[in-house]
C-alpha cells in the first residue's frame, strides 16, 4: 500500500538521521521541500553524537592532497571548496559552533568549528531546526528495498516501521547510513580475517545498509573499500567502556615503536596513529605491542590538561582496565614480560636493538622498516609496553558519488534520484583522514540541493 498523505508532493526520503541526514534534511526542507528522515535508532544523532564535534577540514587543495594523495580528488577539491560556504550556512541557522584554533593535524594547517558546548546539543538543535522547518522522522524503522520504474528511476521504498512494512513514493533517496563500521560480513571482505576482534568506536547500528541497499540496484563502490579511519586502543582482556574510548586512545603510538607477536616491527610508526591501526588489523590477533622510554612517555605519553583538567595518561588508565601492561628497568626485563603475553622475546629485543640503532647511528633500517619522523630511541629507563588493538570509528570505502552526490553504477552514470552522503560514501579520503563531520556537512547540503534541483516527480 502506497502512503498518500504527501498526496502529489512526493517527499526526499533520507535514510539515516546522523550528521549528514540531518545537515541534508534540513537543508532540503528550509528549501521548501518535503523532507522526510528515517532512522533505525531512537534518536537522531548517530555518530555524531559521540564524536568531539570538532568540525574540521582542510584549508586548501594541495594540504588535502598532500595528506590524502591517493583520494578521489575532485570530490576532495569540492569537500575544500565548499566548507566554509557550508558553515556559513549552519552559523545562518544559529547553530551553535565557535571558530577555534586546532592544532595542526599531521603538520597540515586546518579549519576547525567546535560544536558548543557538545555534540550532543548540537545534535538536539539541528534536530530541532528541521523538526521546525517542516521534517518529520520516523524512529525505530528502515528502509527494505527500494522500487525502481522501468526507467530504473527510483520511485517509492519499503519502509519497515513497528514490524509494519509500508510503501512510500519519493522524488529523491538520499543514504545517510553512516558506513558499514559494524557489518561482520563487509568488514570481513574489507579488512581480513582479523575483522572481527575490531572495537567499534563509532554508532551500533552503521551496518552498511546504504551501501547494500544502493548495491541491490547496480551502484558501484568506491576505492579504498579496505580503508577505515581508527585508533590504536588497549587489546583484550582490557575492556573499555563505550563512552570513554577517548581517554584510552594511543594518540602517541606514532612517537613509539610497534611490534608484532613475532616480535618484529611492521610498520613505519611516525606517520600517524590512524595508519597504525590499519597496520595492527593485519597483525596476529589484531594485536600489536608498543613500546616507548622514560622520555618519550614524559614527552608524549601524558598530554597536559589546560582547563585545570587531570593530565590525561592513557598508559596509567589503562592499567586500571586491566590491560597488558609492562614497566621495567631493563628492555630484558620488560621483553620477558612480553613472552608471557606470547611475543617473542628475542626477536623483540633484535627489533629494539636494530632500531636504535638506525635512529642514533644512522644505520640501514631493521628489517627494511623505515622511520621517517619522531626519531625517538628507546634508551631511557624505565621501559614501557602495553597490548594493543585497532577501534574502528568510520569506514572511508563506500558508495562512488559523483560532485552532484549522486550514486553512480558499475557503468559510471548517476542512478536516477539516489543520492549518499556522509560514511555512506567513498574514496574522498584513501587510507588516510580529514575529518568526518565535515563529509556529513558539506555533502549531505550537496545532496539535498542536487536532489531538490533535479526534482522530478514520479
Ligand atoms: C568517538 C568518535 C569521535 C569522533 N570525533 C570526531 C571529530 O571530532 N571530528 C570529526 O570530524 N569527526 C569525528 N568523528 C567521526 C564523525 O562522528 C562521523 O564521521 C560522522 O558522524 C559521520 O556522519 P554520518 O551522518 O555519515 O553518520 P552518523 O553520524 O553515524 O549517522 C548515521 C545514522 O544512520 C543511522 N542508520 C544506520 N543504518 C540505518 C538504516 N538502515 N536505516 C535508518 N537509519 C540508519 C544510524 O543510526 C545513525 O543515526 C568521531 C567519531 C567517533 C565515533
């Protein structure tokens, strides 16, 4: 049965109700536009609402293509683009973000606005203004399958709302599901067979339904589908609770050195820590092993509160949740430790040795590893370690989109009236990172004002 009580003005549908469904529905509905947000949870917010509501981005073209080189770049140019013009539109609306200085985000300069005094409020107030513009949500359901016509333009979808399935005419479907974070299957086929042992960081219900929705109809993923963005997190039998992940986050892994069970290092740890997560994924177990000196903890390992704040220390509080933890006076000491972990002691202290090394002598790199930055040694006493593994917080593969956010198929062209935006799409950032709010925003307004643009009733 198809709903009538839009009668003739068949509303856009958006499917997720996160940052970008709710940035792309109340853009659409301030238009004048009948909008319609279906969400899983029973709040809006998604993601969003756990994040650090920093909405950052780049501040020109060549620092995004510097950090994101193997990035679709047009897309990525117009993410750049379009930023400013896109937060001068939610500051038109109220919203409550302040213009703050971030600090530089892998030696790159960036914007950055703040969402005041959280995240959360920011969720209730866009909320709110697309509530107040007109939109309506539905709570509790999603969408089953979508209904093409013969022109394979979408027409209608089947909503399931309260185990009732209803049928509802569209102009337009944006996906805003927010990525396939917590989807055994795709994360398996993505990340390797380690998948499974990933914390998710980010919402419980982002299982990749956009994706396989829009991929029912032919739409074509993105590159980097073996791309996420994450961080280095305390392994088994430490547990973290859900809204804390922050004070457990290994931000300074990339001043340390990593080690795997075979007790050989894997990856060069001074990029960022976001890269050592998608390293240590691949590794046994998920499981890698940092270790860092007396200096390099002092330095790195206890970041300064400025607000009166507690210094934070990952390291400590992870003891505290029962971490593998180790801290000794001698590396021979501390790699013992290790062996009852199952880490390899010899290799382990071959690796340290080798690596060493090659930072104060200048020596050829242990096993072919190379260490561009942070050229930290591991001399002085005491000696820490401590188990790690990867959290997910949002996958970077997803729909291919053109700079309209419209989904493209497998022959490249757009499927008519089906849109994505937000972690539902992909390739903009490839192995690497540059905000994820800021996707939400600047394409979820894209979408919307691409889908009122080529409105075309069916
Ligand atoms: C701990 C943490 C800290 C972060 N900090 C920052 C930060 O400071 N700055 C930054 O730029 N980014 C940050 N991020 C990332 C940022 O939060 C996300 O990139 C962003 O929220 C993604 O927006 P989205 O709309 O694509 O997904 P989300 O905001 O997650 O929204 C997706 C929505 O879709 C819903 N949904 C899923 N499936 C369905 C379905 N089938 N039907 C209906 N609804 C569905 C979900 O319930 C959810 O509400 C952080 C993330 C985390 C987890």
């Amino acid at each position: 049965m198809n709903v009538s009580k839009y009668g003739k003005e068949n509303p856009i549908l958006i499917l997720g109700g996160g940052m970008a469904g709710l940035i792309a529905g109340t853009y659409a509905q301030q238009q004048g536009k009948k909008t319609i947000i279906i969400e899983k949870d029973s709040k809006t917010g998604g993601s969003m609402r756990m994040s650090g509501g920093s909405i950052w981005c780049f501040k020109n073209h060549s620092d995004y293509k510097k950090i994101n080189s193997k990035g679709n770049t047009i897309l990525g140019e117009k993410l750049i683009d379009n930023f400013l013009p896109s937060i001068e539109w939610l500051i038109s609306l109220g919203a409550p973000i302040e213009n703050t200085i971030a600090a530089l985000y892998r030696e790159t300069d960036r914007y950055c606005f703040q969402m005041s005094p959280n995240s959360d409020y920011f969720a209730e107030f866009i909320t709110k203004k697309f509530l107040e513009f007109g939109g309506e949500i539905i709570l509790n359901a999603y969408i089953d399958q979508i209904e093409s016509d013969s022109n394979h333009h979408i027409k209608s979808v089947k909503i399931i709302d309260n185990y009732q399935t209803t049928s509802i005419n569209c102009s337009a479907l944006i996906l805003a599901t927010g990525g396939f974070h917590n989807d055994a299957n795709l994360k398996k086929k993505n990340f390797g067979k380690w998948s499974d042992k990933l914390i998710v960081r980010g919402n419980l219900q982002s299982s990749g339904d956009g994706l396989k929705l829009a991929s029912s109809i032919g739409a074509k993923q993105s590159q980097s589908m073996d791309s996420f963005y994450g961080h280095l997190m305390p392994a088994p039998p430490a547990e973290i609770p859900r809204d804390r992940f922050s004070e457990f986050t290994m931000y300074h892994s990339e001043q340390c050195i990593l080690i795997n069970d075979s007790g050989n290092r894997f990856t060069d740890e001074s990029i960022c820590d976001e890269s050592n997560a998608e390293a240590t994924i691949k590794q046994n177990n998920a499981t890698s092993y940092m270790i860092f000196d007396e200096t390099i903890y002092q330095k790195y390992g206890i970041k300064k509160s400025i607000s009166g704040q507690p210094d934070s220390d990952p390291f400590k509080k992870s003891i505290e949740i029962q971490a593998l933890t180790a801290k000794e006076d001698s590396l021979e000491k501390l790699l013992s430790n290790m062996s009852n972990w199952g880490v390899n002691k010899e290799t382990a202290l071959k690796s340290i040795i080798s690596y060493n090394d090659y930072i104060v002598n200048k020596t050829k790199s242990s096993q072919g590893i190379p260490r561009e930055k942070n050229l930290n040694p591991i001399l002085t006493p005491p000696y820490y370690a401590i188990a790690l593994t990867t959290g997910i917080t949002i996958t970077l593969g997803g729909l291919e989109i053109n700079e309209n956010a419209q989904v493209l198929n497998t022959k490249n062209l757009p499927i008519k009236n089906l849109y994505a935006a937000g972690g539902d799409t992909g390739g903009i950032y490839n192995h690497s990172y540059g905000g994820g709010l800021c996707l939400g925003l600047v394409y979820g307004i894209i979408a919307a004002a691409s889908a009122i643009k080529n409105n075309n009733d069916i």
